[in-house]
C-alpha cells in the first residue's frame, strides 16, 4: 500500500487521459477562469481564454497593421530561433504553442459567431458559460471528442455576512 501524493489537481488528471488520443491534445482541457488549482500540472497546460474570447497578444493582434505585423513576424522569428539552452528553447515552444493555438481557435470563434440564445446581461458564469458553448460548438474543427472546462463564479467567501448573501449567490 504506497500512498503517493500529488500536486496535479484531479482536473489536469483527467486532461492528460482525455489528450491521450486527440490531435490537439493542448485543447483538451480549457480555463475561461486563468490558472487554478483544477487544472494545475499534468502534461498539458491548460488553455486560458476569456469569456469574450482569445487572449491576444498585445500589439501583435491586428494582422492588416503597419506596425503590427511587422512586430508580429519578429516575435515569430525569435519563437522559431535555435536555442541552446534548455529554458529558452521550452519557453519558445510554449509561446509558439500559444500563438498558433489563439491565432486558430479566434478564427474559428469569429467564423462561428453569436450563439442565438441570448446571454443575461451583467452574469460573467452565464457569460462563461456561452463561451463554452461556443468552444464545444467548434470541437469538430480542431477533431476534439472530449474536452474539461474551468469556469468560476466567485463571491462566496461572505464571512459573516453568509446569510444575506448566500441565497442570492445561489440564484446565479
């Protein structure tokens, strides 16, 4: 009887026996709720996005800009540099990684559209939660079977103010 403990949260487990046999392995578990403990470790991290969508990086985004893409194209070069040293050669594959997976998921995103039920005003979990719905609905594209998604709704740490605030939490 080895008890073996782990940092991975249980999320992240899952993800690595869901990426196992998917062609984009790097979507398999998605957070529309930044890093957290869910998620955390594992073989792949998981993909942040926000509920109005991809994460772009700043100043590198609009593809038509005279200034951008030149910048753009640098920053691509440095990711596809030789590296010798270990460190700097993960960090530019995580970042290549990243790009190609924002650049390709917004795309797909924005040839989706809207979804046509509407989401409630001022609800960031109903807003997340369209998100998700909108990434399930381009699984097909990217030959996704089966996804985990992250998503939070925070605002129930009350202290002593649980009883008045609680009932209202639970009606979001």
């Amino acid at each position: 009887n080895h008890y073996h403990q782990s940092n991975d949260g249980w999320g992240a487990r899952a993800a690595n026996f869901v990426a196992k046999n998917q062609p984009n392995p790097n979507l398999a578990a998605i957070s529309l709720a930044g890093s957290n403990d869910w998620q955390s470790g594992g073989e792949h991290s998981a993909f942040n996005i926000n509920s109005d969508g991809v994460r772009n990086y700043a100043g590198m985004q609009d593809h038509q800009s005279d200034w951008q893409l030149p910048r753009r194209e640098a920053f691509i070069q440095l990711l596809h540099a030789q590296y010798n040293n270990v460190f700097e050669k993960a960090y530019a594959e995580l970042q290549n990684r990243a790009l190609v997976l924002s650049t390709n998921v917004g795309a797909a995103l924005t040839k989706r559209g809207e979804l046509q039920t509407p989401v409630p005003p001022n609800n960031a979990l109903a807003e997340q939660l369209a998100m998700v719905a909108k990434l399930i609905s381009i699984k097909d594209e990217f030959r996704l079977y089966r996804q985990l998604f992250y998503v939070e709704l925070g605002g129930f740490d009350t202290h002593d103010y649980q009883l008045e605030k609680q009932p209202d939490l639970y009606k979001k």
